[in-house]
C-alpha cells in the first residue's frame, strides 16, 4: 500500500507523477498508513476515466491547469496522465462514498439534476419542487447538512457551490467529486446557442447588450465564464485542499469527458460496490433547434473573458 495526499493505494505510483513527492517519508510499501503529508494546491491529485477502456490514470492540478486552454481536448490531457491500475481504495466500513456531481450549463446539467432530484426522493425521502433542480442544489449550507443526513444516499448534484472551512468535519464520508470537461471553445458555442434556443433573436440582443454596453459583465445565463468546468474546478480546490489538510478529509477529484457521464458512474458503482444513479443514460436537450446568435457576440466573450482560462492555476 502506499499514501498519496491521505489516500491509500493498492499499488506503487511513479515516483514522477508530481515535482515533488506527496508520500509521507515513514510509508513503506506492503505496509497501509494513515500518515498525512501535506498536500499543495498544485499537487492535488485529479483523476481519469476513459469508460471505452476502463483504464484510470492520474495527473496533478499544475499538469492539468496548465495544458488546459481553448484548444485542449479530454484525450490530449488523458495522454500527459500516468495510467494506474485503479482508483483510490475506500473502506466502506469507515467511510461512506458521495458522489458529487457539480454541475455546470451545456455539459449534461438538465440529466444530472432530474437524476439526482429522482435519487434524493428514492433514498432519502426528499420529494421534488417545482423547480427543476435537487433540494441545495446551489445552497453550500443546506447542501452539506443534506450529504450528512442523507446517509443512504450516494450521489448528489450542486452548482458553483463552496465548501468553507467552517463546515463540521466528515468523518465518515469519502468524496468523490465530479467535475465535466468539455472542450473550451466548443462549450462557449453551445451556451450562446441556449440564449437563442430560449429566446431567439429577442434574448441574443440582450446578450449582446451585456457584452458590449456594460463593459463585459458576467452575462449570469449559460455563456458565464465563472460556469465553465475549469473555473468551477480551480475555485472549488482552494476549498478541499484546504479541508483536506487542516481537517483530513478525503476528497478524489474526477476530471471525466461531458458525454461520458453514464458510463463514468457505472465505473464508480462498481468500482466501490455503491447503486448506480438511475436516468444518467438520459439526454433531455439533445434535439435542438436550428440557429444561433451573431458571431460578434461570441468573439466579444472570448475577448471579454477568455484570456482568464489559462491564468487558472
């Protein structure tokens, strides 16, 4: 066995996975450890699921931030990981897994959010609002008062929440957090479509009229910068790094592809023995009509925001 940032592994990582070791000097391997090495930002371990082939691989956040832009593809930060032959253990005797899927626009939102609205009513007795989200879903204090009562429950959704400090330790839950990669460029197209989809030509002025009259305000709909996956991720670890290492939590980051999320809980369910989430396989926008806004409004947002996708670190 061997410890990398507090979680224990089955197996010997290259010892050149990150610049500077995370395995505490007194572990062994052959031998299991409890040791706790502080962990840095940078080195904060994210993991792969390619689901055609079921292999896993890891990165650390400095390698994936930094080989993250505009252009960058899932495969092309799959190949500059380091394949392992599973994900970390969990003892489920000590430890609950919850998985947290967060959420972001065009990256299979509307599915995830039916599916664990579904999953909180089934397993925790939480029945549905009219308002098409889970219970918390974007609340980070009711959010987490649900993941600890909820004790039955294994997947939870949640949009551009936090996790401070002062929240009560976990101690008997292992976090598996899921976090969607879609191509940069590919998502800024697809979430100024939805103003079109949503209201025509009518809502792609008013999107306009954001950009360019109010000096690049964040537009609060789907073509948000502060919404892209990366964002949403390099925010969220100041966060679980910091409770990873002043309240030794767990918490496994999960980098999957966007169109990849049904097969990537079949992984998990059977990697640790938990249910699937039902009605992940759905695909709620996939008939879209025909049409988008101007092109001038998307280049004034990749001119607006953009340039910040690479200072993500």
């Amino acid at each position: 066995f061997i410890s990398v940032a507090g979680t224990i592994f089955q197996e010997s990582l290259p010892n050149n996975i990150f610049k500077s070791t995370l395995v505490p000097k007194s572990t062994e391997v052959g031998q299991a450890t409890k040791n706790y090495n502080y962990i840095e930002r940078k080195e904060l371990p994210i993991y792969f699921i390619q689901t055609s082939t079921n292999k896993t691989s890891i990165s650390s956040w400095e390698a994936v931030s930094s080989n993250w832009n505009r252009t960058t593809q899932y495969e092309s930060l799959i190949q500059e990981a380091v394949p392992i032959n599973s994900l970390p253990f969990i003892d489920k005797s000590k430890k609950r897994p919850a998985v947290i899927l967060h959420c972001g626009p065009k990256t299979g939102s509307t599915t995830s959010r039916m599916a664990c609205r579904y999953e909180l009513e089934k397993s925790c007795g939480i029945v549905p609002t009219g308002i098409l989200r889970p219970h918390a879903y974007t609340d980070t204090e009711r959010f987490y008062q649900m993941v600890r009562s909820c004790n039955k429950t294994h997947h939870f959704c949640a949009k551009s929440i936090t996790m401070p400090i002062n929240i009560p330790t976990f101690d008997d839950v292992y976090f598996i957090h899921l976090f969607p990669f879609r191509n940069y460029d590919d998502w800024a197209e697809s979430a100024l479509k939805q103003s079109y989809d949503r209201g025509g030509e009518k809502e792609c002025k008013h999107v306009k009229k954001i950009f360019f009259q109010r000096n690049c305000t964040d537009s609060q709909m789907e073509i948000d910068f502060r919404k892209y996956g990366k964002t949403d991720l390099s925010m969220y670890k100041e966060y679980i790094v910091r409770r990873m290492n002043e309240k030794k939590e767990n918490h496994l980051i999960l980098l999957y592809y966007h169109r990849e999320l049904d097969g990537t809980l079949k992984f998990l369910s059977e990697t640790y023995d938990i249910p699937k989430l039902a009605g992940s396989d759905g695909n709620r926008k996939g008939n879209r009509p025909n049409g988008t806004c101007d092109k001038i409004v998307l280049d004034k947002f990749h001119e607006c925001f953009s340039w910040q996708l690479t200072n993500l670190t």
